[in-house]
C-alpha cells in the first residue's frame, strides 16, 4: 500500500490546495471527508509507491466518467455538467461515495496501473521566450530536449500562437493556430513575433503517452481539476 494514503495529514493538506485561490471546491470537499474514510484511503493506497494517492483516486472516477459511466456524480463536474453544474455540498460527498463503491472494480486496476502524466502547454509562454532569446544571442536554430515530457506537448512550443499582454499593447506571435495560449508580460521582455527555428527536439520519458490510445488521451484530460473548465479546454486543443 502507498503509505501517504492512510495519512489524514496527507489528504487535509490536497484539500487546502484544492481550496486555495478556489481552485477546485469538489477536490478540497472530497480531500478533506476522504481523510477521515479508511475504505478510501485503502483504494487509493492502491496507487504505486511515488503516485500521489490523492490525484491518481481522483483522476480515476472522471477517467470513468468521461469513459461513459452513466452516474449522478457527472453533475459535480463542470466540464462534464455544463453550466448546469451542482453546487458543491453533503451531496457531492455522498455521490461520489456511491460511486466509488458502485465502481470499485474498476477504479482499483486504473489507480494500481497509472501514472500522473499531464501536460499544461501554457508554460509555452515563458519557453517560447526565453528560446527566441537564445536562438537571438547563438544566431542558430535549436535542438530541444525535455525530461519527462508526458504526450511533448510544450515540445511543440513553436505550434502555436501566443499572445503577450505588455501594460500598454498586445503583442500576438505566429504561427496561426488552433490554440491561442496568453501570458502577461512585465517589464523588458522580447515579444518575439516568430517562432525559434527549432532544428530537432526529443522527449526522454519513463510512461511515455500514446496518443493514438483514446484512453491515454482521456487519462490526460482526467487528471486536470474541476472547475478549471478553460485548462481543460487548452488541453482539448493540443491534443488535436
């Protein structure tokens, strides 16, 4: 068993993250019942030594859900409800305990098997920059490698569009894209207008993402929080 899982510490502590800025109000309520509920704790548990217990249990139930899973508990996910979804209380708990219980075969086999594995392709923002100022300084094209790149998505930092909002303009970089990532930018940032010439790029990962694999994708879009509907949405994107 992963040990972190049967500490109720473990799981006030995610809850107080799922809280802070509103991040997610479904996780911090389900954190924070979970840590005192030992049949949950034991199902998370599950996960493998060095998994967050907390994100691989809750990654599994949308992975189902958003699999098919035919359950009053997709009303608590935004991105899965609409704008029809149910405000967060005792019945959220109790949903997703039904559930849990309901699905319990095959949430164990997901949470043993999987990995954390995400991607936020918005960090393109800031990678895009300072690899324009690189390539600005060497005056040659780039060759990139990235440690744990998951699917290498922000391996393709150079596929899409970025808008950089100065105090006093806005300046859009190519290419054109279907994905228009934003970042501010504050004080003597280069906006560059064009792409680095990136020459070759290689992504050295342990649980590489097949994205063929319609559950790899699916899995990716799992592990994103409810309530963060435009993330998940940026994600969607990439993927395509």
């Amino acid at each position: 068993m992963n040990p972190q899982a049967a500490r109720p510490a473990y799981w006030r502590y995610f809850a107080s993250v799922a809280a802070s800025g509103d991040d997610s109000p479904l996780y911090a309520l389900l954190a924070d019942r979970i840590a005192e509920a030992p049949a949950l704790q034991a199902l998370a548990g599950l996960a493998q030594v060095g998994q967050p217990p907390a994100n691989m249990l809750l990654g599994a139930v949308p992975f189902l859900l958003l699999g098919g899973a035919q359950h009053p508990l997709r009303d608590w996910y935004p991105h899965l409800a609409g704008d029809a979804a149910a405000p967060v209380d005792d019945a959220a708990w109790d949903a997703f305990c039904d559930f849990t219980t309901r699905y319990r075969d095959e949430i164990a086999p997901i949470v043993a098997a999987r990995v954390t594995n995400t991607n936020e392709v918005r960090r393109c923002t800031y990678l895009r920059a300072g690899y324009a100022e690189i390539a600005a300084r060497t005056g040659r094209p780039l060759g990139l490698i990235e440690l744990g790149p998951s699917a290498g998505l922000n391996l393709n930092v150079d596929h899409y569009a970025v808008r950089y909002r100065f105090a006093d303009r806005n300046v859009l970089c190519g290419p054109s894209s279907a994905l228009e990532l934003e970042a501010a930018a504050e004080g003597p940032i280069p906006a560059p207008t064009e792409p680095p010439q990136i020459d070759w790029r290689l992504g050295l990962e342990l649980n590489p993402v097949d994205l063929s694999s319609a559950a790899d994708r699916r899995w990716l879009v799992a592990l994103l929080w409810p309530g963060q509907s435009e993330r998940i949405a940026r994600l969607e994107t990439a993927l395509q």
